[in-house]
C-alpha cells in the first residue's frame, strides 16, 4: 500500500487535485487498485451529530480509528499473500480527502482524545506508506479564494459561510482555522510525513502530478 491525504481549508483545491489524481493514476496504473476516500466518509458522516451537537472527540477517535484498522485489513492481506516480495499490480494505492487534522482541528474540546492516541494513528497511517499533504493559501488570497466559492457552491453552503458573520468575520475565521491547521500538521510531522504546499495558482493538475510523482508513483 501506499497513499496520502489530502488536507487542507476550504477553497484550497482538493477536490480538484484529487481529481487529476484519480485521472493521471488511471492511465499510469490501470490495473491496480486504487481507493479513493473522500470527506463524506472521513468526515462529513459525523455531520449530523455535530448539527446535534452530540459529536464529542471519542466518537471523533473512534471514527478515524475505525477507518485506519480497515486500511490495515487490506494491507495485511497483501503481507500475507504470494505478492507480498514483489507487489506489482496487486498493491493498493489510496488518496483520502481530509483526516486526522481536519478533525483535530475543527474540534471545540478534545476531552477523550488524547495527544499519544493522535500520535497512535499518526503512526499507524505512516506504517501503511501513507503521507500527508497540507495545502495553505497565502493569506493574501485568503478573502477571495473564500468569498468565490459561493458562486460555484450550493445555497446551503452560502448559508453555512454567512453563519460566521459578515464577509470580515467569515475570513478571520477560515485564517484562524488554518492557523490550527498548519500547527498540528507541525506538531505531529514527527509521526507521519507532512508537506506543506502554498497554493498560489489555481493549475491543479500540476499540484497533482507534483503529488503522484513523488509519492505515488513506482521508484
């Protein structure tokens, strides 16, 4: 196995460099496996507890959890297969939108959630090959990568981004965010591999053959 993540704030590109991704791994390995796992799975399935404001930071670990022991179910069953000296077409490659840091950075209290149990699975995700990508906007295009996004989102993500306050208070909130972000990316770069990438064009495609090239593609 090997993967990343793909993290990062809103409006940062994600989706469309995962999907390059998923586009340039097609054609350079069609017969391999691949696994793509958006935010709707590692994220956005506590959305209603959270709107319930029944999400707490154990349900939080136990969801992460949950998904690194089903990675490492697929990739025992290649250590203990006839291709576990010589891969080939049989190694799974995985790209995950949003993880770990999302979470630890989105939570309010993290009671339950310990700092050794985040380094726990940091670790685990770095046993399965997987490393992580932290896109950044420079603070300067902080206010118009946000703002654009409700001409190309649906309604109620323009009434989620308002929740916040006016267009000033909407901005601070996302720098303040990412602030968060990139201090536990720092923090726990002990426990996985971390690249931190400044988003400064909108080419996408090539953040994303940057990204294969160096991480997934065979040496």
């Amino acid at each position: 196995m090997r993967g990343v993540i793909i993290d990062g704030v809103a409006a940062s590109g994600k989706s469309s460099i995962i999907k390059y991704l998923q586009q340039e791994l097609v054609k350079t390995y069609p017969q391999r496996s691949k696994f793509f796992l958006s935010e709707h799975y590692t994220e956005r399935m506590l959305e209603g507890l959270k709107e319930n404001g029944h999400l707490t930071a154990i349900r939080v670990k136990q969801h992460i959890q949950n998904i690194l022991e089903t990675l490492q179910a697929y990739n025992e069953m290649l250590e203990n297969s006839k291709f576990k000296s010589n891969p080939k077409n049989a190694e799974l490659i995985l790209v995950i939108e949003r993880f770990i840091l999302t979470h630890l950075t989105s939570l309010k209290n993290r009671r339950g959630y310990s700092l050794n149990e985040v380094q726990k699975q940091f670790s685990l995700a770095k046993k399965l090959n997987i490393r992580q990508i932290v896109l950044v906007i420079p603070e300067k295009d902080l206010k118009e990568r946000i703002m654009s996004t409700i001409h190309y989102r649906n309604d109620d993500w323009k009434e989620y981004l308002y929740s916040k306050g006016n267009e000033t208070q909407i901005i601070k909130s996302y720098q303040q965010w990412q602030n968060r972000l990139k201090g536990y990316a720092n923090n726990f770069s002990d426990f996985i591999e971390t690249r931190i990438i400044e988003i400064t064009h909108t080419n996408y495609e090539q953040y994303a053959k940057e990204i294969l090239d160096k991480y997934l593609k065979d040496n």
